[in-house]
C-alpha cells in the first residue's frame, strides 16, 4: 500500500539524510533601476548557477514575488518608483505563508555603520557594498539560498510527518490522531455557523469470521476496500476516519438528518453490491445529526451514533439505525 511504503521510505530517509551543506543555487530576483547595475549583477548571480530575474521597482517586484517562488531577492536601496528597497522588505514580510521569509539582501552605496544597521534592523537578511565585489555577493547569497533551502525541505519534512501522524496506514484514511484533533473544530464551526453535521458511525459484521474463514490478509483487503468505498461517496468537505478494527466513522459537514440516512442507506447497499475481496461483506450503521442551531459536544453525537450501532447489531446488522 502506497501509504506504508512511504512511511517506511520516509523514516530511512529522515535517518540517513546528511545534511549536504555545499551552497545550493536557486531563483533570484534582482530589483534596481540602474539597468548597467542590473546586466553586472545578474552576470554575476548565474555565472555562480543561479537563476536571476529583474525588474526595476518595488511595485513590479511584488508582483513577481507573489506569482513566483524566490530563493532570493537582491534589492537595492534606492529604487524608482513609490517603494525603496526596505519599503519592499517590508512588503515582503507582510505576505502570506512562505513568501514573507524569502530572504532579502540589501544593496547600498552608502556603507556608513548607520545605513548597515538600519537595513539589517529592517529585517534583511544580509548586506552587501557597493561596489560589489563578485565574489563577496556570490558567496552571501548562496549562503541565504542555502540556509532558504534547508529550512523548506525541514518544513516540507515536518509537513510529511504531520500527515502520516493523521493517516491510518493501512487504509490512508484519517486516524484517531485526526479525529481527536480536528472533529471538535469542525463541529465548533457548525455550531458557530448553525449549519448541520452528521456523523456515520460504521462497523463490519461478523469481520472476525472473515479473518477466521480468509486469513488476515484478506481481511486487510476488505478493510481497504472498505476504506475506498467510504471515500468514494465523500464530498470535498467529508472526512473518513478509522476509529481501529474494522470500525469506521464519516464526519458529513452540512449534512442534514434526511441527508445521512441517504448516505448510509447508499452506502450499505453499496458495500452489498462491491463485495470488498469478492466477500460478501455487510456493515451497521449507526448515525446522528446535530442539526443547525442546536448544541453539542463530540463526545455524546459520538456517543449517539455509537449506540447505534449497537442497535443495529442487536436487531440484525446490515441496517441503518438513527
Ligand atoms: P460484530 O458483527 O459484532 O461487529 O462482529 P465482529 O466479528 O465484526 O466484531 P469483533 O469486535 O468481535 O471482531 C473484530 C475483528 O476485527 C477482530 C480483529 O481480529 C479484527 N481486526 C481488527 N483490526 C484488524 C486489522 O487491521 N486487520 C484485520 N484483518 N483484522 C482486524
Ligand atoms: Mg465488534
Ligand atoms: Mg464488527
Ligand atoms: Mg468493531
């Protein structure tokens, strides 16, 4: 199962990753309106492997940096234009998401200890005279694309780590982890919104005599068709936990009490219908809906749904119980 695999892959890499700290090229953006200035620089920034962009003012460089992801930005202090190079800085640490932590180096022809600590109070992340000596200008700024790059593939790392964190590995859909993180906060917001939530609670019948009859591999398959099947009648806004076992719950967003038992009903004919495993596999379903405007805590609409289940159970399995 992809998911398992890429776990696996994930924590041998993590383990093995040494860091190579040899300088990393990237994508600059080069911001001056001196047009020689800006033929030198650029040589200089892909003589040493990088990418490098210009453009003459602050206001063009915003929109560059918005439609664009740069490693760098190389802005000097005077520019033409509403926006100086710090105005730009600032714009810059003003974005949303990743793009306010690009690195910023600063260019001035003034070198007095005023200037440099004004720009670097600013929030640049580094300095550079003019004139620009070469080889001073290529080693800072692979330095800043360096340490850029790190940090988003930790980022990136830590980003994995959540989602397999949240992920059951043998059926890719949520986990408890998710579930006890995100279905407070879903149902806070339809409570706030007075919208309806429904839940689905979903327990296979007799699942042990599959395993007992097939073997546990092909129990692992039932439930992972199981698992596709849940999925394939979720909406964009639906989430699919496994509670553990061959338990189950759907969390449905604006999904009325009318609306879950179509959903359940749909779905128990369904699993009829699919054999997960070419088994013949059947569910109980339990289901609960707090409708808009009313109040509740997670645990009793779970509680609800759960006791539903085991009336289901109870009267028969393969049936829908509200
Ligand atoms: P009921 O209709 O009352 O729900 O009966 P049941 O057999 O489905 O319920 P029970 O709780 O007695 O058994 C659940 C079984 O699910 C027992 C356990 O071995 C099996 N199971 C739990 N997790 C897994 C899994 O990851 N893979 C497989 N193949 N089986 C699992
Ligand atoms: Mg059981
Ligand atoms: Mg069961
Ligand atoms: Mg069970």
């Amino acid at each position: 199962r992809a998911n398992t695999v890429e776990l696996e892959t994930f924590i041998r890499e993590l383990a093995d990753s040494d860091v190579d700290y040899q300088q990393m090229s990237g994508k600059v953006l080069f911001i001056d309106d001196d047009r020689t200035m800006t033929a030198i620089i650029c040589s200089m920034i892909e003589a040493s492997g990088s990418e490098c962009i210009s453009c003459t003012n602050g206001e063009e460089a915003m929109a560059l940096i918005a439609d664009n992801h740069f490693d760098l930005v190389i802005a000097d202090y005077f520019l033409d234009g509403k926006l100086t190079g710090l105005d730009t800085l600032l714009a810059i640490r003003q974005m949303g998401g990743k793009r306010a932590r690009t690195p910023v180096m600063v260019i001035s022809a003034q070198t007095d200890v005023e200037r440099r600590i004004e720009i670097l109070k600013k929030g640049a992340n580094d300095y550079v005279a003019k004139p620009v000596v070469e080889e001073e200008l290529v080693v800072r700024a692979n330095n800043l694309i360096t340490q850029k790059k790190l940090f988003d593939r930790v980022e990136e790392q830590r980003e994995q780590l959540r989602n397999m964190a949240m992920t059951d590995q043998l059926t890719a859909l949520y986990n408890r982890h998710f579930l006890v993180e995100f279905a407070p906060k879903r149902l806070a917001e339809a409570m706030r919104h007075k919208t309806d939530l429904s839940l689905m609670v979903v327990d296979l019948d007799h699942f042990k005599a599959i395993n007992d009859t097939h073997g546990h591999d092909r129990g692992d398959q039932v439930l992972r068709e199981v698992a596709d099947i849940l999925k394939s009648v979720c909406r964009k806004e639906d989430m699919a936990i496994r509670l553990g076992g061959e338990e189950f719950l759907l969390i449905l967003p604006h999904c009325s009490a009318e609306g879950v038992i179509k959903k359940a009903e749909e779905l128990r004919l369904l699993l009829l219908k699919t054999r997960p495993a070419r088994l013949d596999v059947t569910g109980s379903f339990g289901i609960t809906c707090l409708e808009g405007g009313n109040q509740a805590d997670f645990s009793d609409l779970f509680t609800a749904a759960d006791e539903a289940v085991y009336e289901a159970k109870d009267t028969g399995r393969n049936k829908v119980i509200f």
